[in-house]
C-alpha cells in the first residue's frame, strides 16, 4: 500500500491543486474562462502527467483514473453543471493516451540506453585471439605414418 502511495500521491496532489484550487480563480467575473479550463488545461495537464507517469513506470491503466476522480470533486463543489462530468471519460482518454506515448517513448529510450551499454561494453573489453595446436589432416592420411 505504501509503494502506491508513493507511486501516485505526487500526481494526485498536483491533479487536486489544478481541479480544486484553479477553479476558484475562474469564478464570478471570470467565468467566461471556464471554458478554456475545462477543455484545455485539464486535458493538457492529463496528458502530460500521463506522458510524466509513463516515461518512469511504463503504462500502468489506474493511472489514468486519478484525474477524472477528482475532476468529480472539482464538479460537484464548484459547478453543479452536470454535462460538465462529460469531460470525465475525455480526461480519462486523454491520461491514457498520455500513458502509451510515454511508454512508447520510455521502450525507445530503455532500448537505446541498453544498445550504448553493450557498445560500450564491447569496446571496452580487450578481445585477444591466440591459437594454438592446430593440426591440419588429409583424409585417408595418418599424419603420424611414415610413408616411406
């Protein structure tokens, strides 16, 4: 229990300091921001906290639920809009969508890393070829006869 609160309590906190604290300051005279919030800055913050996510851990699916979960919070303490909770199954998408690409480029980057590691490990090594003790035989031939 303790390794997934570690895991997701870093994104959690920065999803609910985004969906409770920003909307305060996009209320009364600056509602026509809202908006702007619900359509881009949360996706915007799913993503990248999916990209973020991903790039460490590979993809993980409860993840991406993190967000819409306490998006619900943010809907029915400040909206009371109901078709807001719409954007639930958007930002949920958008978080795993997040989630792929960054493990997409998490395997690019882990595969590059690993093709260096052996690069560097072959040039370093000191490869020495010494043979010894060969013996070339004809068939039908005993090299230990003399044919005399």
């Amino acid at each position: 229990m303790k390794k997934l609160i570690k895991r997701y309590l870093p994104f959690a906190l920065v999803f609910a300091l985004l969906y409770l604290v920003m909307p305060i300051f996009f209320q009364g005279e600056n509602y026509k921001y809202d908006a702007i919030e619900y359509q881009f800055v949360f996706p915007a913050a799913a993503l990248i906290s999916g990209l973020a996510f991903s790039w460490k851990r590979g993809v993980d699916f409860t993840f991406p639920l993190i967000a819409p979960i306490i998006y619900i919070g943010s809907v029915l303490i400040y909206s009371h809009y109901y078709h807001w909770m719409i954007y639930v199954f958007i930002y949920l998408i958008v978080g795993m969508l997040g989630c792929f690409i960054g493990d997409m480029v998490y395997k690019n980057n882990l595969e590059q890393k690993k093709r260096e590691q052996r690069e560097k490990r072959l040039s370093d090594d000191n490869y020495k070829i010494s043979i010894s003790n060969i013996r070339i035989e004809k068939d039908g031939d005993d090299p230990g006869e003399n044919n005399d």
